[in-house]
C-alpha cells in the first residue's frame, strides 16, 4: 500500500566501501549488521568500459550476505579459471572468486569458485540486453547459487521525481529504473502531482494518481507508452493497487467527502465500493493469493492496518498495539507486512510477522516511509528525509546494508518495486 507522502531518490554512480565517485545522483552503501561472506569480484574480461565487477559487487552488497574485497588486495588475475591459485585467495581472505569473460556485447561467461574447498561452484553462460543488464544477471546468478534465493537485481523501480520551476512552477515526473538507478527513463510528466505509483503483475504497466481540471485521476500508464484514466472523481481517488492476476484494481474514491475501498473490473469498467464506513479507509493491497485486501482504516481512532475479503464485508484488524501503523505492504510469500509505525515522535519502517504478531523496527528516523518489498521479500526500499533532502533506502530485510539514493536536481518519493517477469533459474 502506497501514501501520498514519499519521497524516492535515484541514483547512477555506485559507491561501494572500497570504491570513490562524485556525480550528480548518488548512491552510498553503508555496512551491514550481519556477518557477510568475503567475496572477490575479479574484472571481467572483455568490459565494455560499465566496470561490470563494480555493479555485480555493489548488488552482493546491498543483500548484507556478502563483503566485496577490496581489488587492491587481489593476489593475482588469472587469465582463466585453471590458473587461479587458491591458496593465495585463501591467505587474501576470500570465501569465493567469481570469473568473467565476454563473449560479444550482451553475453559471457561466468565462473564461481570456492577457494575454502579449492573448487569451481558453478559456471555458466547467460546473456542480457547489454552489459550492465549482464552485471545484474551474474549477481543474481551468483546469489542464487549460494543461498538459492533468487535475485532482485534485473528487476525495476517505479518512483516519483518532482522538481522547481520558475515562479513556483513544479514539474512532476513518473520514471522508471533499474534497482541501482541506471537506464532512468521518464514515462509520463504532468504539472499536477503524481503519487502512489504500482506495478500491473506483469511488469508492463504502472497505475497511479494525478491530477487534470481540478479532478483526481486514476491512470494506468504503459511502459511502452499509451495511457488511460480509469477512475476519476470529484473528491479523492486514491492509492490504486493491481490484483495478483492484473484483471482488477482496488482504489480509494470518497463521496460525500468519506474515503472507500473500491474494486474496478479493468476488462468490463464496472466498479463495486468494498467498505462504507464513516472512517478514513485507504491504501489497499492484496493479498499474493489474491484472495483478501489489506487496508489502512482509523476506524478504531488511529490509523491501523486490517484485512478483509477480496468482495468487501467484515474487515479484521491484522496488526497489534496502540499508535499509529499505516503503509504497509505485503511480503511477497502473504507472511509478513512492512508497514511504518509511530514510534518516540517520528515515524519508523519495520517489519510484522501476521504469525507471531512480532514487529522488528528497522530505521531509526524521524520519517521513514512508504516502503516496498522486492520480489524476493529480501530487501526493501522505503523514503526518508536525509540532511535536509528527500531520499530513498534500500535495505534488506534485518535492516542491515543502507544504500541511499538521492538526485539533487529534485525530490524522488513514491517508491514501488516492480515484479520479477523472468523465467525461474
């Protein structure tokens, strides 16, 4: 469930602990709270010039798993996998080496090696649009072979960018990137705001809300391009949310100024209200199975989260505790919400388990908001206000590795992590 107040900022220059780079858009990784694995990344032979090793580095990184070494510490470069000599990776203190070769723009080669058993893990080869796409796949490659959990990093971010104007004037863009803010594309602008933006299941459109002619608009935007108002109204028309298998979309529509939960059939247009209560209904997601809808009510004097049927009727209050939870979204296996919760007078991402009623606080700031599970459940992005900016986090799911992403030109908010449409591995 997404909140008309986020902030999502982006970023294309990759800053691991061992590397240094100034650009416009920054991207920081700080260190991780659990203990990482030490990995070596060697230079992949036959680079275009992206600095392959560097993005499939920074993407281990962020997962908290794993500790890049720092290249100026590499033994050696072996020109093939036969000539590494493990007992110089072993002293360097690497768990694991991971090999590259092109083979032309767009695939090569890639080899895992265990230096602990002085054997070759796994090698394969894979191919992508072009390199950088390339560096993603191995990542997600070499996180599966370890952990065999899938990879997020060929995946996308939807988000919002907003900038000034001369005399007030604001300019809003929906954009879309890659998870480390490169190949960033504007695919609608508007001189009214745009919020709440959510990804179609099949990653080919993104649904959100803006304004024309004074009215709030629900639209439905095409990557590839061409749009469509679904949904407009008088009053509010809010925080539209896909269901798993893309035929539907929840969203929140007020008359008589009282915001409700409604169900819009995409194919027939036709629209059934799922609540109607006097309080603020709001923020609605499904269910992975599809088959219930988790919302934002301040039925019970505060905002909390509750669940109800796909088909509306009673509504159960899902997360325990006084104060206020709001801005939640389901973990991608239906266990577990990450939801932003009122805590010491500012306001907190974390993490509750539906089972054990158990939440886990993961920041510390005084707004953090609006966070987004990956397709994995493994990591998280979420907006926050940092040094007087307004940024994104990307965060795995104990709340270790911090990565920051922020664009000085403007505030980046609403951020929504796109689906991973690519075959199983």
């Amino acid at each position: 469930m997404k909140t008309n107040q986020k902030w999502k900022v982006l970023g294309l220059c990759l800053l691991l602990p061992w590397t240094a780079a100034h650009a416009q858009v920054e991207v920081n990784v700080s260190g991780a709270q659990v203990a990482a694995r030490p990995i070596a990344i060697l230079p992949v032979q036959g680079d275009p010039g992206v600095k392959m090793d560097y993005i499939i580095a920074s993407d281990l990184h962020k997962t908290g798993l794993f500790q890049p070494l720092d290249p100026k510490s590499f033994p050696e470069n072996p020109a093939s996998p036969a000539a590494l000599q493990y007992p110089a990776w072993k002293q360097a203190g690497a768990d694991y080496v991971v090999m590259g070769m092109m083979q032309g723009g767009n695939a090569g080669q890639f080899v895992l090696n265990d230096v602990n058993s002085a054997s070759q893990l796994a090698n394969e080869n894979l191919h992508d649009a072009d390199a950088r796409q390339l560096a993603h796949q191995a990542a997600d490659w070499i996180l599966y072979r370890l952990t065999g959990k899938r990879g997020v990093f060929g995946t996308q971010l939807a988000y919002v960018l907003e900038q000034g104007g001369a005399k007030g004037a604001r300019r809003y863009s929906l954009l879309v990137s890659d998870v480390d803010g490169a190949n960033r594309r504007e695919i609608y602008s508007s001189n009214e705001p745009i919020l709440s933006p959510s990804w179609a299941p099949n990653g080919q459109a993104v649904a959100f809300v803006t304004y024309a002619n004074h009215h709030a608009q629900v639209v439905i935007q095409n990557i590839g391009g061409g749009s469509r108002v679904v949904a407009q109204g008088d009053g509010i028309s809010s925080a539209p949310a896909f269901s798993p298998d893309g035929n539907y979309l929840a969203f929140v529509q007020s008359e008589n100024n009282n915001p409700d939960i409604y169900l819009l059939n995409l194919a027939s247009g036709a629209k059934s209200r799922l609540t109607d209560h006097a309080a603020i209904d709001t923020e609605p997601a499904f269910s992975p199975d599809g088959n219930y809808i988790y919302f934002t009510s301040d039925r019970s004097g505060s905002p909390q989260i509750y669940r109800m049927s796909r088909n509306g009727g009673g509504a159960e209050r899902v997360v325990s505790g006084s104060g206020y939870s709001a801005n939640s979204d389901l973990s991608p296996d239906g266990s577990s919400l990450v939801l932003t919760r009122q805590s010491g007078g500012g306001y907190q991402i974390g993490t509750y388990d539906l089972a054990s009623k158990r939440f886990d606080a993961l920041t510390s700031g005084r707004l953090d908001e609006g966070a987004s599970f990956a397709p994995n459940g493994q990591l998280i992005i979420y907006a926050t206000k940092e040094g007087g900016r307004s940024v994104l986090k990307v965060i795995n799911s104990k709340g270790g590795v911090a990565q920051t992403l922020s664009d000085s030109n403007g505030r980046l908010r609403d951020p929504a992590w796109g689906p991973d449409t690519r075959p199983q591995p």
